[in-house]
C-alpha cells in the first residue's frame, strides 16, 4: 500500500488543489519457481478542495491495474499489464482510458 499527497497548480488560477492518492496492490505467485507475479491494483485519487481553476472536490479519477510481474535477475523484473483509467470530469463528460502498461524495477 501507498499513499501520496500532491499539490498541483495552473497558471490560470491562483488556488493550489491537494490530492490525495490511495494505491493498493496484491501481488501472488504463480508457478513453481515464484519468478512470475499475478498483480492487481486500484488507485482511487481523492481531490481534497475547490480550485478557481475548476478543480472540484471528491472523488477525480480511478485506476485498476491487472498484470504481470515476472523476475528477469535478482536486481531486475519487469511488470506487464492492462490499466483502466476512469476520469470523472466537473464541466463535461467522464473520460475512460484503457492503457497497457510496462514497468521496468530495478534493485539498487
């Protein structure tokens, strides 16, 4: 689990907006060797106040993620995936994005 606090800005308004983001994976095993991982997760991003620059508060976007986690080294793994983005927007219609997604990790 993860959790961020962001603050963002535009230059057409003088309000900073705070975000708060909730991320939650599960990570499993599959395989006799333990080098490839099911993933799955969600990223709820929670806007925490009004903008002057249209920003709303609530609920902003979601992300679900399912994928694969397959370990190339012990200092490498590289994660695969399908990540659907939903974006709810205050002065128009709601976006969906579906988006494939590669992930390179590296131990240091």
């Amino acid at each position: 689990m993860r959790a961020r606090l962001e603050q963002r800005s535009l230059s057409a308004g003088d309000d900073v907006g705070l975000v708060l983001r909730f991320q939650t994976k599960y990570v499993r095993p599959v395989g006799e060797r333990g080098k490839t991982k099911l993933v799955l997760g969600i990223e709820p991003f929670v806007d925490l106040r009004n903008t002057d620059w249209g920003g709303d508060s609530g609920l902003g976007q979601n992300r679900s993620f399912i994928g694969f986690d397959w370990r190339v080294s012990n200092r490498l793994s590289l994660e695969a995936g399908y990540m659907h983005q939903y974006i709810w927007v205050d002065s128009g219609s709601d976006r969906v994005n579906h988006l494939g997604v590669l992930n390179f990790k590296v131990r240091l």
